[in-house]
C-alpha cells in the first residue's frame, strides 16, 4: 500500500479514492518497478487514476494467485473478482481499526522532506469526513455487507449466516465514542522487609556466597597440596 508522497498526506481510504502500490522486480534486474491502482470507495478501479495498461500488466503478474482464488470460488459455487477482494480486505482493515479506536474518521498530515528524512506535518491536519466511512455511508455499507455474505465468507467456507442486513439508521450506525486505553507493565516498589523474612533472606544469599567461596577455597588447597606433593616426590 502506498504510504505517502512528498507534500501530501497519508493515502487513506478516508478521501475519495485510495490507492495500493504494486511493487515487482524482473529477473536478473536490480531496478523496482511501481504500479499504482486506485480504487474508488465503492471498491471499483478509479480510470482516470489507474492506466488500463498498468492494470493489465498487473493482472500478468498476479495471475497464479488470481487463478487460485478463481478456483477456490469455482469449488463454492460463486464468482469473485479478485481486486474486489483487495480493496475489501485493506478498506475493512481500515475502518475496523478506526472503530476500534473510537473514531468514525481519521486525521492525516501532509509529509514534508527535510534533508535526511521524511517526517508529518503536525502543524497542518487534514480532517477527513466520515462520508466514505463503510458504517456510516448507508449505500457503501450495503455494498461491502453484500460482498462479505455473498462472497468473502463463502469463499473462506465460512457458513453465511441467515441474517437480513438492517440499512443504516440513527441507532444502527457506528458513531465516534471516548475510547479507554488499558496498558499493563511491571513496576517495582521498594518496601521494608519484616524483620524474620529479611533474616532469613540475608542468610540465604550470605551463604550463597560463602559457600562457594569455601568450596573455591578448598579448590585451591587441593591444587597446592598435590603441587606440593610433586615437589617433594622430586
């Protein structure tokens, strides 16, 4: 997925098109070659963004996973179009972790250039409407339940349950809520020992320590003693 471009801001479903960034290399070449396809929030391909040549070059280079997947829908009993699946995968991926966060929306910054690095521009937000939002739009929300009933579950041999999708209303909608961050981490605190669990914690690893000087001790008395020993047998 395309990260970002030089005086712009993240690429984001949020705005009305998205792009994914194709990268391949051919063989005995060093050189990377990128191609950008931009879908549309409804999850088509954006024309006037995408060169039809790219996508069928992409199409080549895709093609035995394109050609699994079609196989895999065959043995369901269902048709998928597999840059449908793409955009629905990176858009649902989107929108879950915005929910997850509270937010309905997101906030981009322009990335600007510095000498050695590339870093946001926090002093210039771009607030982004929820509008392309898969919970918020009603007509995107009944594409995207469609194509994970009709498609999505069936391909992965997940058993489609028998639901009726209830359109969008005030209360059947995802809305933007305070979100609690939890965090668990070790902390130590220092506390006074009672006199008996100290004791007996000191002569534990007091003895520790000198029982293994000791035993280092007779090592080395052992080690003269038949030192010693050679020298008087000569």
């Amino acid at each position: 997925m395309q990260g970002f471009l030089p005086g712009q801001s993240f690429n984001t479903p949020a705005d009305g098109y998205w792009s994914v960034q194709v990268r391949y290399r051919l063989e005995n070449e060093t050189l990377t070659h990128e191609i950008p396809l931009t879908f549309t929030p409804t999850g088509d391909f954006d024309f006037e963004k995408t060169k039809v040549t790219d996508l069928e070059l992409v199409n080549d280079l895709m093609q035995p996973m394109i050609r699994n997947v079609g196989i895999a829908a065959f043995k369901q009993g269902i048709k998928v179009d597999f840059w449908k699946i793409v955009n629905f995968l990176f858009v649902t991926c989107y929108w879950a972790l915005l929910a997850d966060l509270g937010q309905t929306t997101s906030t981009t910054y322009p990335v600007m250039r510095t000498w050695h690095e590339y870093r946001p521009e926090f002093s210039s937000p771009i607030h982004h409407s929820d509008s392309n939002n898969i919970w918020v739009n009603d007509t995107l929300y009944s594409i995207y339940s469609d194509l994970l009933l009709n498609t999505v579950l069936p391909l992965l041999n997940v058993q489609v349950p028998t639901i009726k999708v209830a359109p969008l209303n005030e209360t059947n909608r995802l809305h933007a809520t305070n979100t609690t961050f939890l965090r668990t981490y070790i902390c130590n605190v220092r506390r006074m020992k009672a006199p008996l669990p100290a004791i007996v914690s000191i002569i534990v690893s007091e003895y520790a320590f000198v029982k293994g000087g000791y035993s280092f001790f007779l090592f080395l008395a052992t080690l003269y003693e038949k030192t010693k020993g050679r020298e008087r047998n000569h």
